[in-house]
C-alpha cells in the first residue's frame, strides 16, 4: 500500500515508452500534454492525469504543456481557465512557457480541413442532424451514404468558406471526413469534422461562426506541438482510428500517438463534470469550491494537501479497465499526511461547563504542551488552565456502563495535558432535565503524572478553558453521497447524503488559535483533522473545515 511516490512509477503507459526510447523513436523525444476543456474546475479525476502526464514528463526529463481545450465555446469561460491554471500549480506542477490555447490554432486547423477537402477526403453535407443520425447505422448494420458525399472539391471549397463566412444558418451544413460508411466502427462512418454554431467564445469572441469538433481539433492540437505521447480516458478508445486517419492525412515527419487509460471513478462521489455543474447550479452545494465537492478548489478548502492528492494517484496507478476506487483510500492519504505534518490542538464541539470547585477563583496556570507527540522540532505552546472549563458533552454520563472510561458520578478521568479531575455534583435544568452544568475537584498532584496512591485513572479527555477558549464555527463533513456508485445512477440527486454537512456554531477552541492562518490543518485531538476555512474565517472568528475524521467511520459501520 505504502508506495513511495518519489521513486519512478511503472506502469503500461510508461512500458510503451521504455520500449519506444529502445528503438529511439521520436529521436528519444517525450512530450504530453493535459487538455482540460475550460468549461468546469477540475478535479480529483483530472489530478489523475495531471500526475501522469507530468509525471511522466518529469521522469523523463521531457516536456508536459498544459493546452486549454477550448474548441466548443458553449460554457467555456475565463474565470474556468484561470482556476485550473491555478489548481494544477497548487497539485505542484509546471509547464514553464508552454500554456497553450486550442483556440489559437483555429486558423490552421481550419488550413487543415481545406487540405482535406483538397485531398477528396471531406465534404460538406447539408442533411440535418436527424438525417445524418439516420443514415449512420447501428452496431449491427452499416450506414448509408449521405447524399452530398459526392460533391466536387470545388463545390465544397465553395460551402465551407461560405460557412466560415457566416451565410449560413447554425445547422445547415456540417463538414465531414468521407471515410467509409459501413465501417464496423461507428465513428469512422463520415464523421463530423466542423459545425456551424453562431455562439460567441471567450476568446475569440464573434471571429468564428464554425467550430472543429473535438476529433479534429484534439489530434492536429497534439500534432501542432509535437506531441509524442496523447494520453487520454478509455472513452477515446474506439476514436483511436480516426485520430490516427485525420493525423495520417494531414501530419508530415513526427506524429502524436493516443494512449488510453482507465479514468478514475471514486466510490460515494461523482467525477463527471456534467454532473457537477449540475450540482452546482442546482444549488446542491454552495458552489465549486464547497468542501464535499470532489473538485480540486473543493478538496484544497476542505483541507487536502497537495502532497496527499499526488501520493493517491500514485497509490491507485494507471491501468486499462475502469474500476471503482474506494475514497476511503483518498481520506487514508489525507490521513497519513496529516498526522505527521498537523499541529495538536484542543477543541470542545459541545460544550459542558465545568467548574473545579477547589481550583481558585481567578488563577491560570499556564501548561507547556507539544505540538506533535513525535515531532519535537514542531514545537511546543502553552495552554490555559483556569476554573471554569469547557468538556464536550459525551464526555460525561450520568448512567455510564462500566468500560465507560470518562466522567460519571464517582469517577476520576484525566485531563489531557493537565490534572486529574473528579465530579462532585451537577446542574440540571429543571424543565428538561438535561445537564447544564458539572461541579468537579482536581487532584493538584497529578499533573505530571499518574496519583500518588496508585489509584487507576484510566480515560483522557480533552477540554478549553472557558475564560481564554475562543468561539469557532466548526463544520462537520461527510461524504456528499450516500450510496457507493452514484455516478451509475440517471438521478444521481436522489442519492445525495442529507447528512453531509453539520454547522456546529458553539463550539471552543484553545486560544492559540485566535489568529490561525485561514488554510492551516490541525488535528483536534481525539475529534479528527481541521483545517482553517479560507473563506468564511474572519480576524479572530475562525471557522473549520472537517478534513478527516481520525478513523475511517464508514468502514466501522459496515463492519457492525
Ligand atoms: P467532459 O466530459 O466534459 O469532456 P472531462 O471530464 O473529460 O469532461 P476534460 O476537461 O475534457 O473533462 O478533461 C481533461 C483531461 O482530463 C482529459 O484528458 C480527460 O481524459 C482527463 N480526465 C477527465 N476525467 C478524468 C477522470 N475521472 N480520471 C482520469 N482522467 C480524467
Ligand atoms: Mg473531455
């Protein structure tokens, strides 16, 4: 399970290269890309391939661009680009001066599709997109020729530039590669190679009325750069022949092969950016960047670190049957990261009074105490211990069963980083008869160590002093989904987890935490892994994000 993802990964994708510098194809020259279309933010998903394709860059000393796919100007904007140039340099990868624009290619790849309507081999066909759809054919029967499909290179110069010009209705005519409509592979039936679409683009605002379809404009994209390696998700797979037929016709010298791999599919979550705009917009969640998303801007304001997102796409490696990835693993890898590199702190989610009854009344000891049980070069911080404290509520029963190792009546427990404390009495509300209020003695001779008189005190619990604790919002996430494959289900919504987020507005933490840099991961001790909201967190009014919880939860519920 352990893999150390500094060393150099092997999988069948890096094998095709190794092979590759055997024979010195492509002069010994590596070159990918990642070609995020600009209409989502990325995500989890999306750092897969980021750490493949830069990660095989790195291994080989060659190059990885980061292309923007922006050939399909329906919800494509800039606030997309930007936050994905953003997450992939936070994931801590580079592409130096190659960012790349497929919408600065429009001009030659229009030059592209000439030269192929020059070679005979596209033409343009004015059926509309129910014909076309017709004809096609099924899996078990081959398509028909379109009627169009022969019309002169002269005729069809003629239209395509007249579609570029703008004479034409959206829909009117499309240009296709004539390649063989009874093909046993559906997509290579007469594809569809540009469209008329009078929608502006972000970039290139009103300049183009037609479009390239992804087929066309991803491969003579890779081609353009000199793309050696085009590594995509396996729904490309039966596209392969085409984009080896488009760069086959039309790329001289070095030519860019597609690979395939399985994309990740991560159990109790959806990756399919439809459906997370979808959750979006819909107001399921309040927004890309709401911690339960599985988005990169999602998991970083929740509290992921880079270092634990890369450790899990090295962990789940690259192969070519798609699988169902437990998240379990992605919050192990949160997990582990945390518990060496998070600061301790205390923190009272539901809050019970305690008074000390024999402490006096306005002393403070201060205690010294380690930031890192195993870290001494993290440092130590002193906390407040005064009279009035703070104890969450399941820390005390009035009825306890007897391995109940916290407070009850007539039992002691421990106070992490300070003394043993014992219940004297408590205060209930008269209405409801629920516990408002603990009356406790402390031992003042166990603060360094176990009671003189070799009595047992077992449990250990957290607590805040109430005078120095600071008011926090804490907000407890759970998985957003409540069933393991929602991806697979057409109303996914249906199986969203109602339990997925908890506001607790009462809670304390310990003082030191006054001013905690929005961002910063702490582990609560005993409650699990925190970290500051970037967003919500005022000066001196910290709100946390529940990273993790220390175990994994779900796994115990499965168990019992
Ligand atoms: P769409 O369905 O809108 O095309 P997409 O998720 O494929 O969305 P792109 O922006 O086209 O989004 O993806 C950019 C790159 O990330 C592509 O190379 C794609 O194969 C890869 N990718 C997308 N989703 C995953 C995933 N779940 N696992 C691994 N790679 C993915
Ligand atoms: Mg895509």
């Amino acid at each position: 399970m352990t893999q150390d993802t500094t060393s150099n990964p092997t999988d069948f994708i890096r094998d095709i290269i190794d092979d590759d510098l055997k024979t010195n194809k492509n002069n010994g020259k590596v070159a990918t890309r990642f070609p995020p279309e600009p209409n989502g933010y990325i995500h989890i998903g999306h750092a897969k391939s980021v750490c493949l394709n830069f990660g095989i860059a790195r291994q080989y000393q060659g190059t990885c661009n980061l292309r923007l796919d922006d050939t399909d100007p329906a919800g494509e904007s800039m606030e997309f680009v930007e936050s994905i140039i953003h997450d992939i340099r936070w994931l801590g990868f580079d592409w130096e001066d190659r960012l790349f624009y497929a919408s600065d290619y429009f001009e030659k790849i229009y030059q592209f599709a000439i030269e192929l309507i020059k070679s005979g081999n596209a033409y343009v066909c004015s059926l509309s997109p129910d014909e076309i759809r017709e004809l096609r054919g099924t899996f078990t029967e081959p398509g028909k020729d379109s009627p169009y499909r022969n019309r002169t290179i002269e005729e069809n110069l003629d239209l395509f530039g007249r579609m570029r010009a703008g004479e034409f209705a959206d829909g009117a005519h499309v240009l296709r590669a004539k390649i063989d409509m009874a093909a046993p592979n559906i997509v290579m039936r007469d594809p569809i190679i540009y469209r008329i679409k009078r929608e502006p683009h972000y970039r290139t605002g009103t300049k183009w009325v037609i479009y390239p379809m992804y087929d066309f404009a991803h491969c003579l994209s890779d081609a353009l750069e000199g793309i050696t390696y085009s590594i995509c998700t396996l729904e490309f797979e039966n596209n392969r022949p085409l984009y080896d037929w488009i760069v086959e016709r039309l790329i001289t010298g070095l030519r860019p092969r597609q690979i395939e791999f399985a994309r990740l599919n991560l159990s109790y979550t959806v990756l399919s950016k439809r459906r997370l705009i979808e959750l979006v917009q819909e107001g399921h969640v309040k927004g890309w960047d709401d911690p339960r998303m599985p988005t990169v801007t999602g998991l970083r304001r929740r509290g992921y670190t880079p270092e634990a997102i890369r450790n899990f796409c090295a962990q789940i490696g690259v192969a070519k049957n798609d699988n169902l990835i437990d998240v379990a693993l992605l919050e192990h890898c949160i997990r582990e990261d945390l518990n060496e590199h998070a600061p301790r702190a205390m923190c009272v989610l539901h809050p019970l009074r305690v008074v000390i009854d024999n402490y006096p009344e306005n002393q403070v000891e201060q205690f010294e105490c380690a930031n890192h049980p195993q870290n001494p070069e993290m440092g130590t911080r002193k906390i407040p211990f005064s009279k009035v404290l703070y104890i969450e509520q399941d820390d005390f029963m009035e009825n306890p069963p007897k391995k109940y190792h916290r407070l009850g009546p007539g039992r002691e427990v421990r106070l992490r980083n300070s003394y043993v404390i014992k219940f004297e009495s408590m205060v209930k509300d008269d209405r409801t008869g629920n516990v408002l209020e603990l009356h406790c003695t402390y031992d003042p001779d166990t603060l360094n160590g176990p009671p003189a008189d070799g009595r047992k005190v077992q449990g250990v619990i957290h607590w805040v002093s109430a005078q120095h604790g600071i008011p926090a919002e804490i907000r407890l996430y759970d998985r957003l989904f409540s069933i393991e494959d929602p991806g697979s289900e057409e109303n996914f919504v249906k199986y969203l987890n109602p339990n997925s987020l908890e506001i607790l507005t009462t809670c304390y933490v310990e003082q030191n935490l006054k001013n905690a840099e929005p961002g910063n991961q702490y582990q609560f001790e005993r409650l699990g892994y925190f970290c500051v909201d970037a967003k919500d967190t005022a000066a001196g009014k910290p709100v946390f994000n529940r990273v993790v919880q220390l175990r994994d939860s779900w796994a115990k519920i499965a168990k019992n």
